[in-house]
C-alpha cells in the first residue's frame, strides 16, 4: 500500500468543514478520516455528509476511493434508534487500523523511547534504551536506528505501510532544515541535522519537532476522552526538560519558529535535574555532586520522592516548593487562553503526581485573574512516560488525517 500523496512534513491538528470544490480531493479526503478518527464506532455516509458538510455524492466518491485502498472498512450494519425495527438499516464506516502505521521516538538526554502507532492512534508496541553518554550524536542516531529496525521487526509491519518516522527533540529546533539548535541539556548537538540522518538511516520520511509539541498531539491522538472532548487545553511536560503545549480551538500553537512552549518566562520551568540538584544543595541527597548529569538526576529523583514519601520534611519541602511554582504558571497559562483542562505528563511526573496533583489543584481553583465561570480540570496523562515517543508517531499520523487548512488558498 502506497503512502498517501497528501502526506506532507508538518500539519496542525486541526477539525474543519469540507468543501464541494472537485480540485480539492485530498483536503476533503483528510476531512472524511479526521471525522472517522473521532468516531470509534463509526459514522454511516449520512452522518459523514452531516458532521463534514460535504454533499452526500462527494462523501459517497470518496469513501468509495478509500475503501477500494484499504483505508476505511465498510462492515456491519446498525438501526438508528429513532427508527424502530423497521427502519432503514445504515451502513457504518471505519478507520482501517492496520492501513498504516508511525513510529515515533523520543529522544531525551536521559533516555530514548520508541513507540509504533497504528493509524487509529492505538499503542502497539515501545522500547525504551537508556542514554548514558550523548555526546556523540552519530552514535546515538545509529543506536535510534537500530531500535526502529528491531521494533519493525518485532511487530512484523510491512514496510510499504509505515506513514514514517516521526522524532520528538528538546528544543529549540529548526523546523524547516530538521535541525536541533544548541539544547541545553544535549551538549554536542549544536546544529546536528537529525532528521536527515535519521531518513538515511532508517530509509523512512522523519519529521522532527519538540517533545512538548509532540507530548500535546499526543493527547489528541492516543490518549483517550480526557482531551479528545476539549477544544483548548494546556499540557505541561516535566522531564529532563519542560515545557507547556497549549491547543486552542483545536490547533496546537507551535508559534512564529516552531518553538512554542518554554516555560521559564513564566518562572515555571521544572525539571528532574533543578529538583535532584535542590536536593543536593539541601543535604537531602547525598553521594552526588555538583552538577548532575541527565541519568543520575532520574535515580536522585526517585530517591527524593521516597525519601519525602518517609517523611522528610526537608524533602517534602523541595518537592512542594516546585509544584507551588509549575501551579502558578499553568494557571496563569489556563486562564490567558481560557483553557478548560490542565494535563500533566513526561517522565518525571509519575513520581511527582501524588504531591504535586493536590498543589497545583488548588493553586488553579484559587486563582483571582478571572471571574470563575467553570471548572478547569487538573488530571495526568493516561499515555505514560511514553508520551513523548507516542507523540513523535502521532505527528506522522497528524499529517494523514489532520485537515490543513493552507491547502484552500489558491495559488
């Protein structure tokens, strides 16, 4: 099965009305499956016409094309409820998922993740590799391979229906040349043209992006009814690094460059290693120095949250301190774009959300800018520390189903 033609590099997650003009055929194809995508018990053609606004024979033409390429089933039928018994039996549609698959990885300075996807956004499979030394990014990028090649194999997908690679980086990055500009915490990367490398590597199409970025689709796309029944929320990320993802009007905000999201404006930044360092200042931890390196700050972490879980008073005090930081920030966030959800996620929030959770609730529910007019729900990501490799393959499928609107300007 040949990749879709539409396919292109980078797309927002985006709902939108079709269009009747014939010259637009991809437009109202991603149209179809994005309405298809949000339906897991399928849609009837009249339903598709309804929830698209396409005419009933453009919805008929392209499901037929769809069908005929294996992307969509047409199976079962069902009788609307309103009809009774003898009422007129529909025909439903689905998401094919085994048409295609993404892969996605997300490559942290502690830890490299990889996930592959199917294209209704269901998990298939993921390995995690530890990264203990990334100062040689043609090393690393030849070890992400490897792990691709191993997941490919032992998931047993057919190669013609991998959508491609999708790769989820700290920032900041280039989106256009697919490069990683100067991290912070990946020392030695400074300009290393990631997704060319991993393309000849792999011999798929990569797109990179922020891991913040790729967290945030991520919810869009596999995570479950927490964020698909919102159109704006906030998604704040801790890990080796942070960052905040922002959807609003079911658009994820990438900004001017592609590097929406930082945090440190907002004096919210927190990381694994700002709480394993404060932790070492304090006396709490012991047997480390100064400064600590991506993978210790992981283990001195779980130590602080058990030994807080003891507790420590000193401990508890360190771990609260930063949830009372990163809670004045995300509510702050949340009320700027009138968010109705709060989705906590990465590596480090496991072991952070028992104390942090209650804080940064009641920060959020306390907060004096706006006149409260509903409840904004602070929850953790049901995706796992995987988020961020689920988000990478999730922005392969994005650029399948996902409308773009810049394809309607006519040239």
């Amino acid at each position: 099965m040949a990749r879709p033609s539409h396919l292109t590099e980078q797309t927002p997650v985006s709902a939108r009305r079709g269009t009747n003009l014939p010259r637009l055929k991809n437009f109202n194809e991603s149209v179809v499956l994005d309405s298809l995508r949000r339906a897991p018990d399928g849609l009837s053609r009249v339903e598709l016409a309804s929830a698209s606004g396409l005419s009933a024979q453009t919805v008929s033409n392209i499901c037929r094309r769809l069908i005929d390429q294996g992307v969509i089933l047409d199976e079962g039928t069902v009788v609307p409820s309103a009809a009774g018994v003898g009422g007129k039996r529909r025909t439903l549609l689905h998401l094919n998922p085994d048409a295609y698959y993404a892969i996605g990885v997300h490559l942290d300075p502690a830890v490299a993740t990889v996930a592959v996807l199917n294209v209704t956004g269901a998990v298939l499979a993921e390995r995690r590799h530890p990264m203990h030394d990334v100062t040689e990014p043609d090393r690393v990028l030849a070890d992400i391979a490897r792990l691709v090649s191993e997941l490919i194999d032992s998931a047993k997908l057919p190669r013609d229906r991998i959508l491609g690679l999708g790769v989820a980086a700290p920032g900041p990055i280039d989106l256009d040349s697919g490069v990683i500009i100067d991290p912070p915490q990946l020392r030695g990367w400074g300009r290393v043209p990631v997704r060319e490398r991993l393309a000849e590597l792999t011999g798929l199409p990569v797109i990179l992006d922020k891991d913040v970025t790729a967290a945030v689709i991520a919810e869009r796309w596999a995570a479950g009814p927490a964020a698909a029944e919102v159109d704006t929320f906030v998604f704040f990320y801790i890990g080796t690094g942070s960052g905040m993802g922002l959807v609003v009007n079911d658009t994820v905000l990438r900004g001017v460059s592609g590097n929406a999201g930082e945090v440190g404006g907002l004096d919210a930044s927190c990381t694994t290693r700002d709480l394993a360092e404060e932790g070492v200042r304090r006396g709490v931890l012991s047997g480390l120095s100064l400064p600590v390196s991506p993978t210790e700050a992981e283990d001195a972490l779980a130590d602080l949250v058990r030994i807080a879980h003891d507790g420590d008073a000193e401990a508890r005090d360190i771990i609260d301190g930063w949830a009372r930081r990163v809670g004045r920030g995300v509510a702050a966030a949340a009320t700027l774009v009138d968010a109705s959800l709060i989705i906590f996620g990465g590596p480090a929030w496991t072991l952070l959300a028992e104390r942090f959770l209650p804080i940064v609730r009641e920060i959020v529910d306390a907060s004096p800018f706006v006149e409260k007019t509903r409840e904004t729900v602070v929850t953790t990501s049901a995706l796992g520390d995987a988020v961020g490799a689920i988000g990478a393959a999730s922005l392969v499928l994005d650029t399948l189903l996902s409308v773009q609107p810049q394809s309607l300007v006519l040239q």
